[in-house]
C-alpha cells in the first residue's frame, strides 16, 4: 500500500431524471388529475424549463389549500393558478388558499427556478363554515299585529333577512 495520485483531464456526466408517473403533463390539456384530501405527490422538474400541469375539481363553500414543497436545495417553485380558463394568480410562491363559490376545474401549473429536481404538492379540501343569516332591512318594532281590522298582516321576511351562504331561510312564529 501505498499514495496513489490521480488526475482527470476530462469528464463528462450526463444525469436524467425519470419522468413522474405524472408525464406527459406538460399542457393545460394535458393536465393530470389529482385527489383533494392532502396525499403528496412527488414530481419531477427532469429539464430546466419544465413547467407541470394539475387540475381537480371544485365545488361551492369549500376551501382548497395547495401545499407546494420543493425538495430540492436551492429550487424556488412558483405556480400559476386557473378557474377553467380564468387565470387567478401568476408566479405566486408558498402555500395558497382558495375558497369557492363556484363549480369548475382548478388548474395549476408549477414551475421553478435553480435546479433540476423534485418537489411534493398537495391539496386539501375543507368545508367553509357556514354563516348566519343577515339582516337586510331591519323590523322597527318587534311587536307584530297579526290581523289589522280582520285583514291578516303579511310580511315577506326574505325581504328583511338573506344568507349571504346562499341557503335557503326557513321562518316559523311560535302560537301565544
């Protein structure tokens, strides 16, 4: 045993990264579905201008959280986000949230900076709590004369009262 120097005059590595089970996704047509209960999916950026394409649907009074993660050192990841063709937010970083008031397809489209590599998103779907009803023309007195002269008093009450959940009132007055 001994030293033994070596010298390289020349090298070359050439490395690829395995498309994801996601590839081909890079279009909004080719878009690939996932779910909305928070599993992470692991994807890869395999060349320097990858740009990923997801979507999944939506529904109204939910809150949809997406939770970008980069694993790779150093890679800023940035999403572009769409309500079917409506674009929503640009080169947007971090963590986003969105809640809903209509039906449609979600679609986002991630990409990135620095280097080649890998990154999880997830995205959660949670109930928005539901709200109380409003007051839109407030009754001045609280006590009702239910006949007036024999005429029966009628008051339409979705005119003083509305849901800004958009849910049905329902109204009953208890007997004396």
């Amino acid at each position: 045993g001994g030293v033994y120097h070596i010298s390289v005059k020349s090298f070359q590595l050439d490395l690829q990264f395995r498309s994801d089970e996601f590839e081909p996704d890079d279009s909004k047509n080719a878009a690939k579905e996932i779910s909305i209960d928070g599993q992470k999916y692991r994807h890869n950026i395999d060349i320097t201008n990858d740009i990923d394409w997801l979507k999944f649907p939506i529904i109204p009074r939910m809150k949809y959280t997406i939770t970008p993660t980069s694993i790779t050192k150093d890679r800023v990841l940035y999403l572009d986000l769409f309500l079917n063709n409506t674009s929503l937010e640009k080169k947007y970083k971090g963590k986003y949230v969105y809640e809903s008031d209509k039906t449609g397809t979600f679609y986002l489209s991630i990409s990135g900076t620095g280097k080649i590599g890998q990154y999880e998103i997830s995205v959660k779907e949670d109930l928005l709590p539901n709200q109380p009803p409003e007051i839109k023309n407030p009754i001045v007195s609280q006590t009702l004369e239910l006949k007036v002269d024999d005429t029966p008093f009628q008051r339409d009450l979705d005119e003083v009262f509305s849901d800004p959940d958009g849910d049905q009132l329902t109204y009953s007055i208890p007997e004396p």
